[in-house]
C-alpha cells in the first residue's frame, strides 16, 4: 500500500491567534471549548443546518417546519404585562400576514422595525392567537434593491459562551480559507476511501462547513451524509490505531508466563458446592492460555450479576500463586471489596493460603502487619480498594491485578497499580458485571481481549419486573407487608437526580421513616453512602443474617451484596437511572430459588426515553440485550463515563449510528501498523492528541 505523506504539524499546531479578530480574551473563550488550533476550528463542525437558499411565501408556511420568508411591516406592539413583550407583523405581497414575536429584544431594535421596512425572516412558525407565528426569528432588514439568496446551507454551530453565532461562522471562513491542499491533507490511502466511496478529507470538511442548495439536509440532519462517515471512519480509526498501539507497546515489554500447577485450581473446583457452568470453564480455560504467554495478559471478563466472574478469578489468582508469586484484587468501594474478600477466605483459606485485606480504614498496626505482609509475600492475595495503589504499598512479587468494575476507577489508578509488578508488567484482568454491547467491546475496549461469561447458574429464577405509578405507593406498602410476613427480604432503593451523599442520604432517612410508620411489624434497616463504613457494614450483614426484614438503601447495594432469601427489590424514582444500573439493581434479588420480583416505581409523567428504558427492563433479564438499549438510548460516552475512563468522547463518530464501519476500520488499523505507521501516527495526532497516552491505562 503506498504511504501517505503525514501532515505536516504546523498544519495540526497552527493557533488560532494567526486569524484576524483572534486577541487573548477571544483565544481563552475559545480555548475553554477545547478549540486551540486552525485544525480544531476545521473540524468544530455544524450542528444542524438551516436553509435560506430560497424564498417561501407566507401562505406555504406550515407549523413546525423551519423556513425562510419576507414582507414588510405592518404593526410594531410592544407590551410590558407580566414581562417585555414585542410584537412585530409583517404582511407580503400575497397580503398573508406572519408575527413575529422577542421576549429579549433592545429599544434600538424597535426602532429598527419602522411601519413599511422590508424584513426577510428564517425560523419555525407555530400557531398562535392571529394565525401563525415565529418566536425569536433571525432576521435581516433589506433594501428595496437587495434579492440575493444564499448559494448554500447555513451552518448552524454549537454555541460558544459570550460569542454569538455569526463571530463564529467569520472565523471558520477565515480558518478554511488556510485549509491546506488535498494532498497535505489527506492521510487515509486512496484505495480505500474509492473502494467505500468516500471523499477525501479536504472535499469533506469543505462540504460540511458550506453544503451546497441542493443539499440533502435530511441525510446531513441524520449523520449519515458520505462526508460526515469520510470524517467518522478516520475519527473511529484513530482511536482503534491509539488502543492498538498502547497494547502492542505494552506487551513488547514482556512479562514472566506462569506455568505452574494446576492442582491448587483442582482442589478449589472439588471444594466448591456447585460446578462451573460451561460459560465459566470456557473463560477460565482463556485465561489459562493468556497467562502461559510471556506476554502481559489483557483481558475484560464481562458477565451478568450472578453469572460467576469472582470464582473464575480466584482460578487465575490460583496461577499466579501456584507459581510463588502474588496476585491482587482491587473492587472500587469497601463494600464491594469485602464482599469479594469473604468469597475468597471462604474458597482459599481452607487450601492453606493466606488472603490479605487493605482498604483505607486499614489503619494502625493492623495497616503495618498488612504491608510487612504484602511486601515480603507472606500474603500470596491481597483484596482491597483503591488503598492498593497508594505509594507506600509495596508487593514482593505481583505477577497478576485484578480489577473489578474498572469503569469506576480512574485511569491512574490503573496504571499505578499495574506500576506495582516491581520488574515485570504484571498480567492484568478486568472485571464488569455491566454487560458490553458489541460495538463498544470493538471500539472503546480495542486493546483488551473480550471474553463473555453468558450463561447464568442452574437454579436461578428469573426475576418478574413490573413498571408502576408512585400513585400505588399504598398497594406495594401492602405487598411488602405480605412477603415479609411470608419470611421474605426486601430491598427498597431511593434514587435521586442530586449525586451527593448528603441529599440522598436526606431522602433515604424520610423513606426509611415513613416505612417504619407503615410496618411497625416489619424489622426496617437502613444503608446510605453518609453513615460510617463499620455501620454500613453491620447493617449488611444483620440484613444478610435474616435479622432484618427491609433494607432502605441508596444506589450503595448496586454491587457486591448476596442475599439468597431477598425476593422484592423496589426501586424509587426508576425514571431517574440508566438501563445498565436499573439491570445491575435488579441483580440483587433472584438470587435464591424462590420468585422474585422488581418493582419499578415512577413519577408521572414519564418521558419517552424514560418510558422506553422501563419498558426495556420489563420485557428483558438478558444483560446483553439491555445494554446495547442502553447504548442505543445514551450513547457511549455516558455509557463508559468517559471521564474516568480516559477515552475521548467523540466529535464525529457514534458508536451507534456508525457500527457498520468498525470492520473497515479493523482492516484499515491492520494495514497502516504493518505497512504506514507514520500515517498511523498523523492520524492518532489529528483526532487524539496527548489523550492517547490514558486511553487504554
């Protein structure tokens, strides 16, 4: 394939200072949205267009449908009841009237609009009380001479703060009159871009700043237009070239391959009360492998609440001691970490192994003997939270890091904690009980291997989810009345728009209250992210002893709680949350062999989208299938919260829209590391930058 030449970084690097208008208050406004060079104004693209190519005649006009039109004025209304209202009506040749109506408009601008001046207007009419009507209009006022149209779609950009929309337009005129030549431009090879019939980059970038009138706005609205996709494959390829390039750098360093013995996995697999289902024995069987290679392991284990990811790890942790050296297991809240760490005591201590705990209330001697313990390898596993990573913490020998729910931790505590191997990388395995939609899994995770534990345990029940009005409060008080009775638990989860602990923890303590005046004879606890990890605790475990009936809690029991004999979850407000974390609660009841249920209790009036994602989670217990719902509905940058992750959000791509191009851009990423890798660096640079180095810590 022959290379194409690499931009040229002056043409990436050039600031936007060399335009003119561009001074040093201009620059920072600028530069606060992220827009800091010629390049980024190139691809700071529209975000709709609007059409004033022609003329419609005030009697086509129809609600609900942008258009531009003309006349003069006939009557200028200002009135001041309740606020500053100005009313302008202006009447065409065809003697059809249209007002226009400012609820923000100057005293200049009523002079403006003097009885008799020719006014062309562009905006979306809607009824109002003396026939159709345009709220906030753009508007030009005309000479009697003046009848040119524009020779193409208006662009219409995101908003920048304190810099109105037509500054904005001046400056990218001016940036693309410095857009370089095709060939200075162009990076993808033209085999390709001929083969998926699309144009080069400088024909797309041009196009999508200044559409021609005849112009399909309809496919440019959607996304779908051959010089949005020419502009999304080279965006999607960059991040696939960047995920790449950090797991071929990571794994030339190498790293010590664990060969040991098994019998130390032979013995947990004979101990255990259950057997491994065949999705378990299938990806243990895969880490086995990856851990043989004298290469650093990467891979994502994804599975279902409840489908046994924890025993599959404690396998691989198994290689790593079987071989004298240690592994670690990092969850992202205490009461996730100590859930794994009781799994782990239980399954490892009887071997005769010794599992350590370290978390940040780890604190005096009990710290110091954890640390002599972890450094001189005496603690062959060590489980614990973020604590881990923390500079005085020192391993003898870590060989493998497992890291649970790794989307909750940020993207340098990722890398301090792979930092820990003391002269070899240590193996890494991650672990996510939120199901990854294939495009994602492509995408997002390029530079882990994937592997889906997608069967659940024999004897699990499947859960009955029901959607029902807050207005039925009283009936569900009656039902929980009834389970409990029975000798049944009850989860009651309170979720709030507002994140802080204390706010939740506010409603959380009324609910709490008001349930205990509803069931005086029902045993009620209560969980929030406010009281003391020792309470928290306690109150988990008397709720997993039987000792309580009801447990009110915020979204702390998303993860990491196993309660076989709790049947009803209740979930407050379910509007509110994210399909992923809806499924992820839900996970929490069914965990035993009696029927459980999910009530998803809403605010009227639901919204579509929050109506679609209950409607989803009624219909479905398949994790998988939600979350590709969930990417569909929120899109991948909510999805991974990508600012922990350290992924960019995308500027042009979506994941979504865009999936059917991610074999090309596989092939495409393939060709250039083996044969251009120059070109492959121009293109990481374009659209990544220096975030590349965080991408896939």
């Amino acid at each position: 394939m022959p290379a194409a030449a690499p931009i040229a970084i002056a043409d990436v690097e050039t600031p936007l200072t060399v335009l003119a208008g561009v001074g040093p208050a201009l620059r920072e406004k600028l530069a606060a949205r992220g827009l800091l060079t010629l390049q980024d104004l190139w691809l700071h693209l529209p975000r709709s267009y609007e059409d004033r190519t022609q003329l419609t005649p005030m009697s086509a006009l129809r609600a609900g449908i942008a258009a531009q039109t003309e006349g003069r004025v006939e009557l200028v209304e200002r009135s001041f009841r309740g606020r500053p209202v100005l009313k302008v009506v202006l009447v065409d040749a065809g003697n059809q009237r249209l007002t226009l109506r400012f609820f923000h408009f100057r005293a200049q601008q009523v002079t403006q609009f003097a009885k008799g001046v020719r006014v062309r207007v562009f905006g979306t009419p809607r009824p109002g009380q003396l026939g159709l009507e345009i709220v906030h209009p753009s508007y030009r006022l005309l000479d009697d001479d003046e009848h040119a149209l524009s020779q193409s779609l208006d662009p219409v950009y995101p908003e920048i703060e304190g810099f109105g929309a037509a500054s904005i337009r001046k400056l990218i005129v001016q940036a693309l009159q410095r857009l370089p030549s095709e060939d200075a431009l162009e990076l993808l090879p033209s085999a390709w871009l001929a083969r998926l019939r699309l144009p080069s980059l400088r024909q797309a970038i041009v196009y999508l700043h200044q559409p021609p009138r005849d112009a399909n706005v309809a496919l440019l609205q959607s996304g779908l237009h051959p010089a949005q996709r020419r502009l999304a494959l080279e965006e999607l390829l960059a991040h696939q070239l960047s995920l790449r390039r950090q797991r071929l750098a990571l794994q030339a360093e190498g790293t010590r391959a664990l060969r040991g013995s098994e019998g130390l996995v032979s013995k947990l697999k004979n101990a255990l009360p259950f057997k491994l289902t065949g999705a378990q024995a299938r990806v243990y069987a895969q880490l086995r492998e990856d851990l043989r290679q004298p290469k650093p392991m990467l891979r994502l284990v994804q599975g279902d609440v409840g489908s046994g990811k924890t025993v599959v790890a404690a396998m691989a942790a198994l290689l790593a001691i079987a071989d004298g050296r240690q592994a670690a297991l990092m969850a992202p809240t205490e009461l996730l970490a100590e859930q794994h760490l009781a799994n782990l005591r239980a399954w490892l201590e009887p071997l005769g192994l010794r599992v350590c705990w370290l978390a940040g209330k780890v604190t005096g001697k009990a710290r110091t003997k954890a640390l002599d313990e972890v450094a001189s390898g005496a603690a062959q596993l060590v489980v614990g939270t973020h604590a881990l990573m923390q500079e005085g913490v020192a391993f003898h020998d870590l060989a493998l890091a497992i890291i649970d729910e790794q989307h909750r931790f940020g993207v340098h505590q990722r890398l301090a904690l792979r930092e820990k191997g003391r002269g070899s990388i240590p193996h890494q395995l991650v672990m996510t009980a939120t199901p990854i939609p294939r495009t994602l899994a492509m995408s997002a995770y390029a530079d882990l291997d994937v592997s889906a534990i997608d069967e659940l345990p024999p004897g699990r029940t499947p859960v009955t989810t029901v959607v029902l009005s807050s207005e039925r409060r009283p009936e569900l008080i009656d039902r929980i009345h009834v389970a409990c009775a029975e000798g049944r638990q009850v989860y009651w989860v309170c979720t709030l728009i507002d994140e802080s602990d204390e706010v939740q923890a506010q409603a959380a303590q009324t609910t709490f209250e008001a349930l205990q005046d509803a069931l005086p004879s029902v045993r009620v606890g209560l969980v929030h992210g406010r009281l003391k990890a020792a309470d928290k605790q306690a109150t988990m475990l008397a709720f997993k002893a039987g000792e309580l009936d009801l447990l009110v809690a915020t979204t702390v029991i998303e993860v990491g709680v196993d309660v076989p004999n709790a049947s009803l979850m209740v979930i407050e407000n379910a509007e509110r949350l994210g399909l992923s974390q809806l499924h992820q609660l839900r996970g929490r009841v069914g965990r035993g062999s009696a029927a459980s249920s999910c009530v998803l209790l809403y605010q009227s009036p639901l919204g579509q989208m929050a109506r679609q994602r209950l409607d989803t989670l009624r219909q479905t217990n398949d994790g998988f299938a939600i979350a590709e719902k969930d990417l569909e509905l929120r899109g991948p940058g909510e999805l991974l919260g990508t600012r922990q992750t350290g992924i960019a959000s995308f500027r042009m791509a979506d994941l979504v829209r865009d999936a059917d191009l991610l074999p090309q851009v596989h092939a495409l990423a393939d060709d250039l590391l083996q044969t251009a890798p120059v070109v492959a660096d121009g293109i990481i640079q374009r659209w990544i930058g220096a975030a590349a180095r965080y991408a896939s810590a």
